[in-house]
C-alpha cells in the first residue's frame, strides 16, 4: 500500500510538472507551480526529511509561489507579456528542447553514480555532537557549512536590496506595495486577530526547537512573515517605512552578527567560522537569535515589493487603497420612493 501511494504521488508530480510547463496562462502556470510545492513537501515527509518539508512548503510553494503570482499580476498587460503570449513555435521548440535537455543530463548524472554512492553523512554524524546540537540539519548549516548559511542570508539582504531599487525616485524611502484595507466586521479582520498569536508561538516554537528537531530560522521566519502579511492585508497594520532605522538595523543585524562570530572563530579557533571547543551551540543560538528577525523583515518586505507611496502613506497619484478599489457606492433612494 505504501508503495503504490509513492507511486501515485511521484506520477502525479510529474504531471503537474508538465502541466505547469506548458499552461499557456501564466497564472495557472504558477498555479500548478505552488500544488507542486506542496506535493513535493508530501515526498519530502515520505522521505522522513522533515526540515526540507518544513522549508519547501514554507519557501518553495509558499514564498515563491507567492512571489510568482505577484509578478504575474504585474506583467499582465503589458508588453513583456505580449512578448511571451506572442512567441513563435521556434521558441517554444526551444524551451522544450533545452528543459529535455537538462533533464537528461541530470538523469543521466545520477544514474553514473556509484554504488554506494559518495556520501559525506557518516562523517557529520560522527561529528555532530561536538556542535552540542540534535539536528543534524542545524549541524550541517550552521557547523560544517556554515559559510553558506552565511551567503544565503547575504544573497537575501541583496535581493531585497534589487526590489526596492525598483522604486521610482518619489517614493525612495516610502513604503511597499498598497496600503491595504477589509471589512472590520469580515472573515480576514477576524483571521487576521485570532490567528497572529497562534503563528507568532508555533513559529516561536519551531525556532527553539530546531535546534535538536525538525524546524528552524528559515521555517520560523516564513510563518512570523505570514503573521505580519495577514495583519496588513486586513488593515490592521501598514508596511513599515523603507527608511526606516529600526528596518534597517534588523535586516542587517543578522549577517553582521554572523561575520563577527565568524571572526571571534578565526580568533579563538583559528578558522573563520570556527567555533572554541565548549561554545559551539551557544554560537549557533546566538547567530540562529540574530538572523531571525533579518528572514523575517526580508521575507515580508519582498512579498510586499518595491515602495509605491510615500512616507505619509498616502496613495500614490492615480491610485486608491485596496479597499477603495473594492468599494462600491451602495444606491440611494429618492425621498419620495
């Protein structure tokens, strides 16, 4: 039985592939894209890899996802996507042959492995208790590849960095994306009160025990962001000022605090992100405490992409609110009807 739900799940995987590949609206592509995600956090759990579950649903299907439909949203009409609707067989040819391509290169990779095939877990295992940290994960990303932790934290920082450069000169130092807004007595205001505490403890609750379980910064981080995104799509809150200190402070303070652990490791240990003997967990804690609110500020602040008002959070000339957009004048009756 088991074996035939894994085979209904990686056909159906691969179908939403294709799919996905050859929708014709870009939407629906991204669509597809997402349940993908998703699924393929199903295989991941199948695979009794809980962390990259955790981080697939979180980041693949749900981050990306939502990055995805925010810029369909605003390619529709205009000419980058009259380009794309209006490509010629040749080019489709193209992508066709080249993503064939590159799977069969990869398959064919995988299958030149040998048996057994090279593995570094056996070496990490062995040293894992040195970092003083039961998850394995953990002890690969902030231990033995710690440097890439790093980069990845800087490459987001530089990310965000590229969106907001995307803002017209006007609203440099305004504030992202709309100023949304709900029906006070609606469904999303009432999510939008009960949920953020329920979030804010389960996200708090997987970044103190990633440490020895499944969870972590990045898991953490995502659902914190969603809390944040929720409240302002239900008007209760406002996307904080680019220009912000206190925004700024928290979005660098985890790679800073990094590169000085770093550092204190080059110092004490003799290799940059080398950790003393004795102080590895509380360094992992102390840069885990410090990239948490930089992946949170980072995430949000892309979901909610460039600055588009000003400082005042006035809408921008020729645009409403949200809510303005989605209000309708109610009609009015004469007096004498």
């Amino acid at each position: 039985m088991t074996a035939l739900v894994s085979l209904v799940v990686a056909l159906l995987l691969l179908w939403l592939a294709l799919w996905t590949v050859v929708a014709r609206d870009a939407f629906v592509a991204v669509a597809g894209f997402v349940v993908y995600g998703l699924l393929l956090s199903l295989v991941w759990v199948r695979l009794a890899g809980i962390d990259v579950a955790l981080t697939e649903a979180a980041i693949g299907g749900g981050l990306t996802g939502a990055l995805l439909l925010g810029a369909v949203g605003r390619l529709r009409g205009t000419e980058a996507a009259a380009w794309s609707e209006r490509s010629g067989a040749g080019t489709r040819a193209f992508a066709v042959l080249l993503s064939v391509s590159v799977a069969t290169v990869l398959a064919l990779c995988v299958l030149a492995l040998p048996e057994p095939a090279p593995t570094l877990a056996p070496q990490a295992v062995e040293n894992l208790a040195a970092t003083g940290v039961g998850n394995p994960i953990t002890g690969v990303l902030l231990a033995f590849r710690a440097l890439d932790t790093l980069l990845e934290a800087v490459v987001l920082v530089i990310a965000l960095i590229g969106v907001w450069s995307l803002a017209p000169d006007r609203f440099w130092g305004g504030r992202p994306g709309p100023r949304y807004g709900a029906d006070p007595d609606g469904i999303l205001t009432y999510l939008a009160r009960v949920l953020p505490p329920i979030g804010i403890v389960v996200g708090l609750y997987l970044f103190w025990a990633g440490a020895d379980h499944p969870g972590g910064k990045f898991q953490s981080a995502t659902i914190l962001a969603a809390m944040w995104m929720l409240v302002q799509m239900a008007g209760l809150g406002d996307a904080p000022r680019i220009d912000s200190r206190w925004v700024r402070a928290g979005i660098i303070v985890g790679p800073l605090v990094f590169v000085a652990v770093g550092l204190l490791g080059a110092w004490q240990a003799g290799a940059f992100l080398g950790y003393p003997v004795g102080w590895a967990k509380p360094m992992i804690v102390v840069i885990e405490l410090a990239l948490l609110p930089t992946l949170v500020l980072v995430l949000a602040l892309l979901l909610n992409g460039a600055p588009a008002r000003s400082a005042d959070s006035s809408p921008a000339p020729g645009e409403t609110s949200i809510s303005a957009r989605n209000t309708r004048p109610m009609p009015t009756r004469s007096a004498g009807r």
